[in-house]
C-alpha cells in the first residue's frame, strides 16, 4: 500500500465507523472504485483498533463509572443505572456474535456483493429515515428494558450485511424504542467496543496463522489516523445530531446506493 491509500482508507475508516452510513461498505467500495489492491488484514486490524482507542477514549470517564459499578453489582453491591448500562452493553453484543459465529463464510463470501452493498445501503437508509421521523423522543440509554437491548442487539447483527452500518441500523433501533438522537447516537457507540475488540481479536488470531509480511509504519500511521478521524467524527455527531437530525445521512445514503445501482446496470 502506499502513502495515500493509507491516509484516504484510514481517514475512511475513522469517520465512517460511527457515522450511520457504513463502514465496511466504503472500504469494500474505496479500492474497488480507486482501482487499488486489498488493504490487507493488518490493516484492517489496525484502522479497528484505532476506532476502538478513539471510541475508549472519548467515553473513558463513563466507561470507568460503568466498569466499577458492574463489578459491584457481581459482588453484591446494588444495581446502578451505570451498572445496568454495562450489562445492557454486553447483552446486546450476543445476537451480532452468534450470527456472526453462524454466518462467518456467508458473510465474507455472497454478502460482499455491490449490489448487496447498494441494496441494504438504501434500504437501511430509509429505515432510519421512519425510525427518525417518528415522535416522540424523550428516553435516554440509562432507561433501555432488557426487552429493548436485545431488539437493539438483533438489529446490530444485521450489520454484518455490508451496507447495513452498525451504528445507523442500532440507532435506527433505539430510535424506533424513542431514545433521544443523542442517546440513541451514545448507546450505540458504547454498543460498537465489545463488536469491535471482539473482531480485532478475531482477525488477529487470523493473521497470526498467516505469513504476510508487516509493514509497522504504516500500521501505526493507519491507527492513529483512523483514531483521530474517528474521535473528531463522536464528538461533532453528539454535539449536532439532536439539531440537524438524521435526514443528511439519509440522502447521502440514498444517493450512494442510486450511484452505485448505476455503476452496476
């Protein structure tokens, strides 16, 4: 790979993991468009692993209370919102691995289809243009039922559809139970650590059996490109979700899957 397929992919990857537009589906599409040659597993362990630091960062402070409080809770200690939002987070992470576990070869075979891509990335978008559009929305994360969080947990497994986006098809879920945008937007993007550490360690135990050679600058130059794109893309889609809504994200993608349905008639 060379300098400018990393800085454009790990850039890709960043802003795109959190945004309600998919990130799987740009990076299958970016080389195929670009004419550039598979980025490689390390890669795609690295931009992960920098989305997952950006992610940990950001909500480190929440992410600490959660930690404390849930390991209380298995000791005795009494429920708290913080330690119910912690095992809200783990519940609905089971759905998306066992269907994944399930699914694996489906998944990284047939699904990896432009028109699979072009399909769900329309489909997908205007099913968060009705969960969007519906009234009202009061509830925040802290207020999710065990019932919600598998809903929300069965939606994110859908995400393994290129196309799909994890963060747009789980707030579409949230959306469609009446979270707030923010809240939808923050449960998703604690939702997205256990998804992504569990695939990082996944493709590592991958790459470890495989003899491809390792180009460490540029890994490091992904990860922290993915992590800091990433890191800007949280903090400008919590501060503005709640005033321009998810409309922009909807065209967007409705024009991605218009264009693409023209590149492949």
């Amino acid at each position: 790979m060379d300098s400018i397929q990393i800085v454009i992919l790990a850039i890709v990857q960043g802003l795109t993991e959190f945004l309600p537009i998919s990130s799987s589906a740009h990076l299958i599409l970016v080389p195929l468009v670009l004419q550039w040659p598979d980025q490689g597993l390390a890669f795609d362990i690295a931009v992960h692993l920098g989305t997952l630091l950006a992610v940990l960062v950001y909500f480190r402070t929440e992410l600490v209370a959660m930690t404390v409080d849930w390991t209380r809770s298995l000791t005795g200690g009494r429920s708290t919102d913080n330690s119910r939002l912690a095992w809200w987070v783990l519940v609905g992470t089971i759905p998306a691995v066992i269907t994944g576990y399930l699914f694996k070869d489906l998944v990284e075979t047939d699904l990896r289809s432009p028109w699979v891509i072009a399909l769900a990335t329309i489909g997908f978008g205007l099913l968060l243009w009705f969960a969007d559009s519906k009234k009202p929305k009061t509830r925040n994360e802290y207020q999710l039922t065990l019932a919600n969080v598998v809903l929300i947990g069965c939606f994110q497994a859908l995400a393994l559809i290129p196309g799909t986006s994890r963060s747009g098809i789980t707030m579409t879920a949230a959306l469609l139970l009446g979270l707030s945008r923010q809240s939808a937007a923050r449960f998703s993007f604690l939702l997205s650590i256990p998804i992504i550490l569990a695939s990082g360690v996944l493709q590592t135990l991958e790459f470890s059996q495989s003899s491809q050679s390792v180009d460490w600058f540029a890994l490091l130059l992904a990860l922290v490109l993915s992590a800091a794109s990433a890191g800007l893309c949280i903090h400008l889609f919590l501060r503005l979700i709640e005033s321009i809504g998810m409309l922009p994200f909807v065209i967007y993608r409705l024009l991605l899957g218009v264009v693409l349905i023209v590149l492949l008639v």
